[in-house]
C-alpha cells in the first residue's frame, strides 16, 4: 500500500492491469479527499465514482478495458471545494525518460521546468516537470500552494541516478513550492528550496517559484557578436551594491528595472567600462551582501523578477556596458530550507568538519571532490553566462578554496594525500571551471578574487595555472592605502609600499581593486584614510586616483569611492549624493577627476594595451624617498608613451628635473590639482619640452613645477 515514504508511486498509482489479470485498475492516492470521480479524457464521459480505503488511497476497475485511457479526476476535499485536475500519474512514461544530459549545464534538466505533454496528435497539456537530487533519501514529495503544503499528495519517483521527477499537469508560472524529503531513516527534513530553483520567495516563506525563462525577448545581440578579450583593452569596472547604490524617497531599494534607468546613464556619463554587481544570486540575509548564497540560479527577487534583471543586462549591453557578477562557490549558509544535509546526508558540503565548515563565516564549504558539487557549480557558472548574458564571473574567496589550512590552526585540518596544504580537489575544480567557462563563452571573463601568491592563477591550465582570466591585485590595494594613509612627511620612511607591485605587477593578468571590503568595518573610506586636513585629504584621494588609473592592470572602484563619500558604505542606506548637488564641492571636484580619469584611460591606448605585458611599463624616477616623488612612462603596442608623475607631498616642488625617453615639446593632459577638480591650481609651467640634460639613463630631461599632492600626465606631441 502507498504511504508518505512512497519512493516508486507509478508502480502503484494511475492505471494498471488488474491483479486478477481481468481488465484495468485506476488508483488514486488522495487523501485529503472524501469523493474521487472519474472521467474520460476528451470525452468528459463518467466512468464511476472510486472507492476510498481507509488509508486514503481510491481504486476503480475497469474490467471491460484493456488499452490505457486517459481521464481526469473530479476530487472532493475533505476540507470543502472541489478540484477537477489531470491525475499526474498518468504521464509516467515522460517523467523517468530522459536522454542526452549535459551535466556541465544540468540547469537544462534539473529544477522545475515548465513543459507540454501530448496526449495525441491533438491534444495536449501544459505542466511542470520537477526534477531533484536526493540520492540518499528515502521519499521526496513535491509540495507548495498548489497542493496546501500537503507531503501526501505528490509523491516523486526515485531512479537508479538518485533523481527524483514528477510531471504535475496544470502547473504554470508563478506557482510556488518546496521539496519535502524524508532521510534514509524515513525523518521528515525541513522543507527544502529547489537547488536549481529560478526564482525565490522572500522571507518568511523563502519558496522557490516557477518561472518560464522563454519569454524574455533579448536585444543585445550586437554586443554579444562584438564583445572580444580586454587584455589589450580599457577595462574600468564600477562595482556596485544593487540595494543601495540609490534609494526611493521611501529609503526603498531601487528595482532592476529603475537601476537600470538611473544607474546605466551614471556609469555611461562616468566613463566606466563595465559593472560588477555584488551578489545578486539569492541569499536568505541581506546583511550578507550576498555572500552566503542559497539560490545559485536564481537572481534575488528583492529587485524583481529573473526577466527584469535580465533587462537590466539586457540595457547595460545597449548602452555599451558590460556586466559582471560577483559568484561565490566556495561556500553556502546552513538555512533549514537551503542545501545542509539536503536529503538527510552532506550532499553539497564535505563531510568532514574539517574541510566542510568554515569556522570564521559559520557556513558549509562545498565538497569540491565530488563530481555532483562540481557540475552543480560549473552548471551555475554557466547559467548566468548563457541565460542572462553575463560577461564575466568575479569568483570569491578563492583563497579559502585553495589552502586546507585557510583560517584554521594547527589540529583542525588535515594535510593532503601529499602532505601539504592545497586543497588538490579544490584546485582541480578551479581548473576545469575555467578550461568549462572559456571553452563555451571564449569572449566571456572570469577574475578570481585570490589574496594570497599563490602561483598561476591566472594563468591557462596548460600552462599548470589555474586558468582565470584576471586576478584580483590585493597587495597593490593594501600597499598602497598602506602607503596614502601615511602622514605626508613620513611617506619616505614607506616608499617600498608604493613602489613595490611592478616587481611582480605582470606575473598575473591583474585588477587594480579598490573595493567594497575597503569601507566597511570601521576602516572609513578612500576619503576619510587619507591624512590631514580637508583639503589635503581630497588632494591625496586625487592622487591616489591618478595613481590607480596609470598603473599597470584593470580598474575597479567600489560606489561613493568616485565623488569621495566621507561614510562607510552601509547597505541599508543610499550613498550619500548630496555630497555632489553642490557642483564647486570638493566631491564633484573628485567625480569631475573621476570622470577625466576614465576618458584618459580609454582614449590613450598607453594607459592599457600592454597592461599585460611588462614592456608597456618603466621607470623614470623610482628611488626619490625623500622627496616622495615617483615617475614613469607608460607604452603603448607602437611604442608611444606617456610620461606620469607624483608628488605625494604637500610641498610644491619647482624645477624638477626627471629624465625622459623622448626628447620635445610635451601636452599636458592632466593635472590633478585643478581648480576644476578642487585642487590649489599650481601649474607644472607654460610650454613643456625637454632640455639637453642628460638622467636617469636618458640625454633628456623634463623639468617642471610639481604641484602639491597632484599628478601630473604628460604626452610628446
């Protein structure tokens, strides 16, 4: 007889030759019903009323047939009302045939997945076809408000390869559900969110939703045949917190569809190349950022739908910019309703606490030795490549994927098979996520978000490197905050901090990162680190801003970072764009330089096409400590260059004299103390060209006045 724990229902439920070998017999398992009624399919002809048992279930004979039919079930409920529905056990033929699975893309056949069933020719039905992993388990239901919650009523059936499906006829967008399972030892688990799930219920019901992802029409097709590779190209990445980049005047976060209204006209007046959106796989907690993923194909619904964020990509790409999201496979949150222990057993995370839970973000880490986990994560990467035409991958907390030890003392891990401390499984994942990604998305990105030195990765795998496309440059970003935060004077005691990446600034295809970790946490902000008074403080920033936009390697600048917030970034509030309506305010002097910076950037291909290569870099002055000076000469592919200088003191230096690898007259093209951009106006002189003098290794010199904390970009005309 058919219970709760029911792992094969079609053996039972539906029609089936009658056991006493004469005719069919219908079953039915409902019980929440009093009354079942039979009826032909098309017809509508009654064909009896079943009998209930005591168990809940309800049989019919038919004695006089032989061929299968197909009908439709008129249910009673116990509680009052009446439904009249297809009985889903009578498409089990479509539910357990499944051929031809692309396991790196298992979002094709997991999940719920809206389909038609045909009856003949003819006739059809459309429904949901449910397919989840639970291999361990000993039931799964499918249950939601279709069904009241009820675990009874939609029992799945289980195969050889631990999938369990159910085609429920009727079904259509919108409907929300769960899966309950019940553990080899037949426990009831908490409900469980599809992991494959493509919309999300907010809490308290955290659901997953059916949704028809066919119905969005694209129009970014002329960027997706004309994006290429940016190695040798200007790559300037605004990264943003969707839910408080700007708020309504309610203090509401702004939906996909008015950020991409407001948003994408900012980045395009800015100048940025692309996007990068934190995390907006859904997550349970808001606080997180977006870091403890649960959802990891669905985009949160707290902005909207999956098709209005599509449309948010969608316009980004018509008006030029690229999209790139944050993605995190190294761990997940333990919710009741998310993947911990999914089918009673750890399916997703390692068994071993030692390598499946990370002490210090409380969360489970994925077991990346087994080749389930690996194709849920690579299928994942893929989604947001080729259903919402992401351009690149931003992969978190790569570090803590790669080392054993990673936040942990000694005792509480475990060395590898060789006795050190690579995660190997890890590494071997990384590996054929990115060999998966660029095989089928060539002109697609992944950057890595890797803190420590460890080698190749970004780098091809067959050249033993790990095979992202960029990686994050941390220690530029902690060098050099290290460095700006000093007290102007003291800098020369520092000057190894400013100078130190380009002993290594080509050994990876490199981001220059000024992040969202940078403030928060009581760190302040780019503004508030830099020392001195208010003036000295904007004029370090520019500086500093300079510095970043003419170093070797990509750009990336986190929200407020571009007009100067003076406050840490708080998620539950806007930025602080007040600070900007002021058009003479030191804060628009900062997004006026912001702005110049990012057109310098794109219209002189010295500031990018050999980011990669060390050839597009040198030195002029790199060992003035006292001074606090620093200059050098960016190349393009061609060999044209541009010549850049620092004063990172509040002194104004007259005659400075530098040596310079082309001899002439030389454009000023930027100043970062303007008094457009709120700087004090110090010229660096009228008619710039070089003298007969020989240094530095060259028989030419520059010498000019260098403003106080100020920058200055020069080019041989």
């Amino acid at each position: 007889m058919l219970h709760t724990h029911c792992a094969i229902p079609f053996s039972f439920l539906g029609l089936h030759g009658h056991p006493s070998g004469k005719g069919l017999v219908l079953r039915v398992w409902r019980p929440d019903a009093f009354r079942v009624d039979v009826s032909e399919y098309p017809t509508g002809k009654l064909m009896g009323s079943m009998r209930k048992s005591d168990s809940g279930g309800f049989e019919l004979s038919f004695p006089r047939r032989r061929k299968h039919f197909n009908y439709q079930l008129s249910v009673y409920l116990e509680g009052g009302g009446h439904q009249k529905i297809y009985d889903p056990y009578q498409f089990g033929e479509y539910v357990l045939k499944e051929e031809g699975i692309d396991f790196d893309a298992l979002y094709r056949h997991q999940g719920a997945q809206l389909q038609q069933h045909s009856f003949n020719a003819r006739r059809h039905v459309q429904g949901v076809l449910f397919r989840v992993y639970a291999p361990n388990a000993r039931s799964v239901s499918v249950v939601g408000d279709f069904n009241q919650w009820d675990g009874r009523l939609h029992p799945m059936a289980s195969a050889d390869d631990g999938i369990w499906r159910l085609f429920i006829p009727e079904l259509d967008e919108g409907a929300l559900y769960k899966y309950e399972i019940h553990d080899a030892q037949g426990n009831c688990l908490p409900l469980k969110a599809d992991p494959f799930g493509r919309f999300s219920e907010q809490w308290p019901g955290l659901a997953s939703i059916v949704h028809d992802e066919k119905k969005y029409q694209w129009q970014d097709k002329g960027w997706l045949d004309t994006r290429g590779q940016l190695y040798d190209k200007p790559m300037s990445i605004y990264e943003v917190h969707p839910g408080s980049w700007q708020r309504s005047p309610e203090s509401e976060p702004l939906d996909y569809r008015a950020l991409a209204k407001k948003l994408i006209p900012y980045v395009k007046k800015m100048g940025f190349t692309h996007i990068e959106l934190m995390p907006v796989a859904e997550h349970p907690l808001y606080e997180s950022w977006g870091y403890q993923t649960i959802g990891m194909f669905a985009p949160t619904s707290r902005y909207g739908s999956p098709d209005d964020f599509k449309y948010f990509v969608d316009r980004c790409h018509q008006a030029g910019i690229g999209i790139i999201l944050d993605w995190v496979p190294a761990h997940f949150p333990n919710d009741d309703h998310g993947l911990a222990k999914f089918d009673g057993t750890a399916l997703y995370e390692h068994p071993d606490s030692r390598r499946g839970w990370h002490p210090d973000w409380k969360t489970c880490i994925y077991d990346f030795g087994r080749p389930w986990v690996q194709d849920f994560l690579i299928s994942s990467a893929l989604y947001w490549l080729d259903e919402f035409h992401i351009d690149g991958l931003r992969v978190d907390a790569v570090a803590s994927m790669l080392y054993l030890d990673y936040s942990r003392n000694d005792g509480e891990w475990e060395p590898n098979i060789q006795g050190g401390n690579e995660n190997l499984e890890a590494i071997s994942f990384l590996k054929r996520l990115n060999q998966t990604l660029y095989e089928r998305f060539p002109t697609a990105m992944t950057i890595a978000e890797e803190s420590t030195s460890f080698p190749g990765v970004s780098r091809p795998v067959y050249d033993n490197g790990l095979g992202f496309g960029y990686k994050w440059n941390m220690g530029w970003m902690h060098d050099s905050l290290e460095y700006m935060k000093e007290e102007t004077i003291n800098r020369k005691y520092h000057h190894d901090k400013i100078t130190f990446s380009t002993v290594y600034a080509w050994s990876e295809n490199f981001v220059l990162s000024l992040s969202h970790d940078e403030v928060v946490y009581g760190k302040g902000t780019l503004l508030t680190r830099m020392p001195g008074d208010d003036w000295q403080k904007f004029a370090n920033l520019r500086t500093y801003l300079t510095f970043m936009y003419t170093h070797p390697g990509k750009k990336l600048l986190f929200m407020g970072g571009e007009f100067g917030s003076w406050h840490e970034w708080n998620h539950d509030k806007g930025l602080d764009w007040e600070l900007v309506e002021d058009s003479q305010s030191l804060n628009a002097g900062i997004q006026k330089l912001t702005r110049k910076l990012n057109k310098l950037y794109q219209t002189c291909p010295e500031l990018y096409e050999l980011d990669c290569s060390e050839s597009g870099f040198q030195w002029l002055v790199s060992d003035d400590r006292d001074q606090s000076v620093l200059a050098y000469v960016r190349f393009d592919s061609e060999g044209h260059s541009l010549v850049v200088i620092h004063n990172m003191t509040t002194n104004v230096r007259h005659g400075y004299t530098f040596g310079v690898p082309v001899a002439g007259k030389y454009k000023l093209l930027l100043n970062s103390d303007t008094k457009e951009f709120g700087g004090s106006g110090v010229a660096p002189g009228k008619g710039i060209e070089t003298v007969h003098k020989t240094n530095h290794g060259f028989e030419q010199s520059l010498s000019l006045t260098l403003p106080p904390l100020a920058s200055l970009v020069l080019k041989p005309v």
